[in-house]
C-alpha cells in the first residue's frame, strides 16, 4: 500500500474534506428548504479516498466539525422521518367526507 507523501498528502486529506463538507453541505440546505428536495437528486455515496495515511493534525479541528455536522444532520433526519411516519398515521385516521365503504348486509329471510 503506497501513500502520498509530503505537501500532497496534506492536499489530498484537503481535497477529500472539501468533498465531504459539500456532502454535507447539500444535505444541509436540503433539509433548510423543504420543497428543495424533491427536485434534488439523489446523493452519491461518499467513499473515503485510499492511500492518503493519517489525517494531518492541523486538519482534525475541520474533520471534527465536519463529522459534528454529519451527526447533527443525521439526527434531524431521524426526527423528520418519526415526524412523517406520525403525520401519516394520523391521516389514515382522518375523515375524508366521503362515503365510508362499509360492507352492507341486507337480511332477506325476514
């Protein structure tokens, strides 16, 4: 297994933060704006690069605020999909005014 080295090696964990954090980013403003989402398309899973070594420590305050992000955004979505799941219980539950479809029994031995 080969790592890139010196100055690259800072550039390249640059590189695959910033493409993360738009990752995140996305998400983010989706989750902002509610009819945004449906127009979106869907995310491509994000893939951690290969080769790069250890994360530079002068870039752990920014990996740390970007994995901050992530769990903040992934809790918000858990709220929303437990929110959605209680909204649709509750619509099957509502009243439409329309006709009940009800199975009609009519006693004909009278």
């Amino acid at each position: 297994m080969s790592t890139v080295s010196g100055g690259d090696w800072r550039h390249a964990w640059s590189d695959a933060l910033d493409e993360l954090e738009l990752d995140v980013a996305s998400i983010e403003a989706m989750l902002d704006d509610e009819h945004r989402h449906a127009e979106t398309p869907p995310a491509s899973l994000w893939k951690p690069p290969t080769e790069l070594g250890a994360l530079p420590l002068e870039l752990k305050p920014r990996a740390d605020e970007i994995l901050t992000r992530q769990l903040r955004v992934a809790e918000e979505i858990a709220r929303r999909m437990t929110a959605t799941r209680q909204q649709m219980s509750m619509t099957t539950r509502i009243e439409t005014g329309e006709a009940v479809k009800r199975p009609v029994y009519v006693d004909r031995a009278m």
